[in-house]
C-alpha cells in the first residue's frame, strides 16, 4: 500500500502537477510520501489518522488537523472519569496489537497515569480478528467496571456484542471508529450507551452550523445515496479544504507554494462552525485541532449524539 501511494503521488506530480495536496491517506502512507512532499516543497494538509510521527519533527509544509488516538483516547477518557465520579472503578483494555493499537493503548495508560489510577488489565488481540469471547471474558474476570474498547468498526461492534452477552456492568469507551452508523448497525441494542472519543460531533448532528453547511451543499450536488455515504471524514476534508482556501486566497496574486505555506503557518484561530476546534499553527508547530469531543450512542434513535463540548487535549 505505501509503495501504490507513492507512485500515485508522483503520478499526481508529474502527470497533473497538482500545487498542494489534502488528504493523504492512512499514517503509514503519508509517512511514505513525505520524503517527496518535503523535496517537492507541496502544501499539505492530513486531515486522516493523524500519527505523532507526521509532526514530531515537524515538516516545513505539512499541516496536521485533528488530535492522535492517544491524545483524543487519553482527554476523553479523564473527562469521562472525573464528571462521571468514576475513580473506585476498575480499568481494562482491549487493543489491537498493531501501530493503532499502542497509540490507543499510549492514551489509555496517560489517562490513568494523569489520574493517578492503575490498570487492571490489558489484553491483546490480533489485526482481523473476529472472535473477542476470549478476550471480554479475561476484562471480565478482571473485575473491570470500565472498559476502553479499542477496535475499529467491526471489531468495536464485536466487542460490544460480548460484553452485552456476558451481562457486564462496565462503562465502555472506545476510540473512534471510521463509520459511527456501521458501528450501531452491527452492535445493535449492544452499542447502547457506549462513549466515544472523537475530535469531530457526529455528521448527523445537524444543529452544528459548519455540517448544516456541508449537508446542503452534498444534497445541492450530490445524489441522496451519496449524502447518506457521508462520515467524519467528510467533516475533517471540509475543514481542512477550508484551511487551504483561506491560505490561497491570503496569497492573491502572489500564488507560490512558498506564500501557501506561509499563511497556513500564521493560521490563528480558524473556525469551522463547529466541525472542529478551532485551528491554530505556527513556527515549527504542525498539528492542531486537538480538542477531542466525547460522544455516546442512542441505539434506539439510531444515532450518536454529544456527551461534552470541545475538552481540553492538554
């Protein structure tokens, strides 16, 4: 996959000569592109699975807009235990033994280390798996009363399934999953209840401004298949197709790659009607955007809905 990213990046290049570019793909892709990205000096803006590898060191014309798993995981997650008065409980983990995993993983142990709290357990699990009795089953005899999650879609909806069948009594948080509907739908009545840790309300939450925004501009040009098609990384591409059109149009007529970088550097306070927390860069800073937002399922309306306003990531 980086090698086909790669040729497709030079592809677009060579061939298209695009002057900047959004969206670059998983972290593993972008971490492939960046040698050419920092020769080619191309404005960049990764609005997907951001990695502290992407900006800790800092590239010149990369700009990162959303928070790592570990800072969303680890922000929600002592959010969600002090309002919630959730010290006395008893904490487990379930992740994927993977890059995504130890990010996941990363922001748990912060948490509890922050809170002074200790883990009660820890358990692994292989990339594809589908089976998680083995696993629920250990959390479970651990005595956890709250479990972090952390798969992505079918592996999160799995999860939650065995823990409803188990009849535990626990609080489950789980790290953002790619397609919040496709969770509900395969979890059911099991997803009920559940926390997210998201840095973006769901794209259903039409009382946002910036995604009322969005939604009428997809209706106005796309098809209604393709409006329902729609997911946080629809919200985080609009946001960051914003950021890149402030900074062009700050440039004028003075349209260099060089004047892109340098506005998108100045960035100070930008909003995006509540799609994100607003955005700020600056000297040798490229990340921004890190303010996660907890969510929770309401699986008998279908739907997830805000459990907190933008936290601190701090």
């Amino acid at each position: 996959m980086p090698q086909r990213t790669v040729q497709g990046l030079k592809k677009l290049i060579d061939v298209e000569q695009i002057f900047a570019l959004i969206g670059t793909s998983g972290s593993s892709q972008l971490l492939a592109m960046l040698p050419i990205i920092d020769e080619q000096k191309i404005p960049a803006i990764n609005h997907i699975a951001v990695n502290s590898a992407h900006f800790n060191p800092p590239h010149k014309t990369l700009f990162n807009i959303g928070a790592t798993y570990c800072q969303q995981v680890s922000a929600s997650m002592k959010h969600l235990v002090t309002s919630q008065k959730l010290q006395g409980s008893k904490f487990g983990l379930i992740f994927q033994e993977d890059d995504y995993g130890t990010d996941v993983k990363c922001g748990y142990e912060q948490a509890l280390k922050e809170l002074g709290l200790k883990s009660s357990i820890e358990v692994a699990y292989k990339r594809g798996a589908k089976d998680f009795s083995a696993e629920v089953l250990s959390v479970q005899r651990a005595g956890a009363t709250f479990v972090l999650t952390g798969g992505i879609i079918t592996e999160t909806a799995a999860m939650l399934k065995e823990i409803a069948k188990n009849q535990m009594q626990a609080v489950r948080l789980a790290a953002h999953p790619s397609h919040l509907p496709a969770v509900l739908a395969l979890a059911g009545p099991a997803a009920d209840g559940v926390y997210v840790a998201e840095y973006v309300p769901p794209v259903t939450d039409t009382q946002t401004q910036g995604i009322g925004k969005l939604t009428a501009l997809t209706y106005k040009y796309f098809s209604a298949n393709e409006v329902k098609d729609m997911n946080r990384y629809s919200l985080t591409a609009y946001v960051g197709v914003q950021l890149l059109e402030s900074a062009l149009n700050a440039c004028a007529k003075n349209l260099t790659r060089a004047c892109v970088v340098e506005k998108l550097e100045q960035t100070n306070n930008f909003t995006s009607d509540g799609i994100m927390a607003p955005l700020t860069f600056g000297p040798n800073i490229r990340q921004s955007g890190t303010r996660p937002i907890l969510l929770k399922a309401n699986a008998s309306a279908g739907k997830f809905e805000r459990a907190s306003e933008f936290l601190s990531s701090k």
